[in-house]
C-alpha cells in the first residue's frame, strides 16, 4: 500500500473577468502537490470566492499536511480520518475547503499511477453531459441580462439560471420575462435567490416568479435552515410546484442527508471542492441516488463535468454549472488545456490523465523559492 510521503500548497489569486460583485473581484485557488513514498505524483486543489483562501492555505500547511504524512495514499482511504483529525477547527466549511485540495491530489496521483483519467478510474458513465449557461448577474441591467441572455443562446445552451433577489420582486419578474422571450418556451430557466429571502417572503416571491416557469430556485433561504426549506417544499407543492435545489452550502453528507430526508430539497448540488472532494461526493451522490433526488454539481465544470460522467443516479441526468467567463480556461490560470470543453450545450472531456489541472501564475518563476514551500516529508 502506498502512502503519503509529501504535501505542498500554494496560494494564486485570480481576478475575475467579470466580477461577481463589488466586493467579489477574484477567486483564490489553493493548488497541492502531493508525492507517495512509491514515487507517484498528484495536483489537486481547493478554491473560494474572495474570502477564505488564505485560511484554506494555512489549515493545509499547518495542520492538514504534517497530519498527512504516512496515511494511506488509496483514494478514500485516508479522508475520513483526516475529518475527524479537523473536526475541532469545524465539521465543514474552511475543513472540508481544504480537505479537498488533499483528496483531489490523492486521487489524481492514482489515475497518474495508471495513466489514466479520474473519470476512467471511477467509472466513466456517460460521454456527455448537460450543461447550463449561468451567471453572477443580480447586479446587471436588464439590457445587459438579455445580452447575456443572447450569447448563451447563440453558444447552444438549452437552459440557462439566472440570479432573483432584487429588493422588489416585480424588478425580479421583469428581469426573469425578458430572459424568458429570447430563450423561447423550450429552454429551461433556473432561477437563484443566494439565501436573499427568508420564509415569508419566499413564499410570496415564488407564487409571482411562477409566471416565468422556472425549472428550480435554487437556496431560497439561508442553506442551514432546513426546517424553512422543508415548510416552503410543502407551499411550493400546493402551489407554484417549483423543485427547491440545495448544496452549495452544504458542507458534509450528514447534512445532506438531514434535507433529503426531511423534504428540504428536490435537487442536489454538491460543490466538490466545498464538501472536501472527491471521496465525499461520491457518499453525497449515493445519498441522493437511494432518495430519487437528481445530482448537478455546483460551479467548477472543469472538475464537475469529470465527476458527472460518472454518475449514475436515476433521477436525471446531471448537469453542470458554466458561469460565462469563469472558468479556469477562460480565466488563463492552467498550464495546459483544459480537460474539460463545453459546446453546444453539452460538456465532455478532452484527452488528459488524472483530473488534467495544473495552475499557474504570474509568480510561477519564484514557485522554487524554499520560503514559499509548505513541503512536509518523511
């Protein structure tokens, strides 16, 4: 059995073409480097929104990287005891966050070891999937919305998600029937409240967006109330008859396997880097599988897109999240081409090994620089 003989991590910051927001302008991604006593190499990452990363990089080289070393290099089977080793820090969130950068190069170094894709090694399914044009867009005219609107349109997508939440739900609708007249009755429209709304006023904005047919709303209200998303299925049920989609903020399977069993949500969207990788998705898609939920993986189509081809949940077939100009690709932070392509709609995989992501930055030159490393060996 091979084990872990080496762990490092570096942060790179990435500003975002298109900011998310005044006070979201880039992206941290964490990259790990993980050597096995056999030889064996594996790149990984963690990654989050604006805030966070540096925490993400000190839990990784001061306590997930010492604690590491000599546990089993086996995909899986050293995650489960590095949470516990975590869970003082918290059972989810910055944890998991950086939990992930290990498990990803875990399995990486696997697949690298046999020349092959993570996909090929899990369990390819599929040779395809559905893909979603999406947008951080709540702050964006109704000119600039419908450009968008336009570009997913002419770029093949059959379903596009846009963001609600304005602080008058008629702003809301308009902006939701302008989408609505140039994607055309057959496309689908999703819709996301990013926790805006609590019960009441959920409860109300939805019986008004139903007007604009939405396939999903996605985080209603704040993503650890799961007593409010299970009383707004039961609304929702006897009335609009929206699915309510949940993950993005849900950090471990324990949690989602509370809002699955209680009814909370009809849809989940694990972000897999946010429930600590690979190892617990997997746990996360069986969940959802045993309880007919459908499974779309939230955000990252480079790596959702590898992990949806694997899935095999009854329910539908997953889709995965294409936010316009934020990918790793688009955003010129990978080494190489991405492993991942999406057109026409549809996202597949491109000819790589192991998850096939390698980062760089302008810094990369420095890269060597012993002070920079957070380099455990045995």
């Amino acid at each position: 059995m091979s084990t872990i003989a080496a762990l490092d991590a570096r942060l790179i910051r990435v500003p975002l073409t298109r900011p998310w927001g005044p006070d979201v302008t880039s992206v941290g991604v964490i990259e790990t480097h993980l050597r096995r006593d056999d030889g064996a190499e594996g790149w990984g990452f963690a990654w989050t929104p604006q805030i966070g990363a540096e925490s993400v990089l000190a839990l990784l080289r001061h306590d997930i990287a010492p604690a590491a070393i000599g546990r089993s290099a086996v995909p899986g089977e050293a995650w489960q005891g590095m949470w516990e080793h975590l869970h003082e820090a918290g059972g989810g969130g910055v944890t998991t966050i950086a939990l992930a950068g290990l498990d990803l190069a875990v399995w990486d170094a696997e697949a690298r070891a046999a020349a092959s894709p993570v996909s090929a090694l899990l369990g390819r399914a599929r040779e395809s999937v559905r893909a979603y044009g999406s947008g951080v867009n709540l702050h964006y005219g109704i000119d600039e919305l419908v450009a968008q609107t336009r570009r997913w349109v002419s770029r093949g997508f059959d379903a596009v998600k846009v963001k609600v939440g304005r602080p008058d739900v008629a702003e809301d609708l308009d902006r939701l029937l302008a989408v609505r007249e140039q994607i055309g009755p057959d496309r689908e429209l999703m819709i996301d409240a990013n926790q805006r709304w609590d019960l009441e006023r959920a409860t109300r904005s939805l019986e008004v967006l139903a007007a604009a047919e939405p396939a999903w709303i996605e985080e209603p209200l704040r993503a650890d109330d799961i007593a409010g998303h299970a009383e707004l299925a039961r609304r929702l049920a006897g009335g609009a008859a929206i699915p309510i989609a949940v993950g993005e903020n849900l950090h471990t399977e324990h949690r989602f396997a509370e809002v699955l069993r209680s009814g909370a949500a009809q849809i989940a969207q694990p972000n897999i880097v946010r429930v600590g990788g690979i190892t617990p998705f997997r746990r996360i898609a069986a969940l959802a599988a045993d309880a007919g939920a459908p499974v779309h993986p939230h955000l990252l189509p480079e790596l959702s897109t590898q992990l949806a081809l694997t899935l095999t949940t009854p329910a539908a077939e997953p889709w995965v999240e294409d936010v316009e100009d934020a990918g790793f690709g688009e955003l010129g932070v990978l080494r190489g081409p991405s492993p991942v392509e999406v057109a026409g709609g549809r996202a597949r995989e491109r000819g790589h090994i192991g998850l096939g992501l390698r980062f760089e930055s302008p810094d990369d030159d420095a890269e060597d620089d012993a002070e920079e490393s957070a380099s455990r060996r045995l």
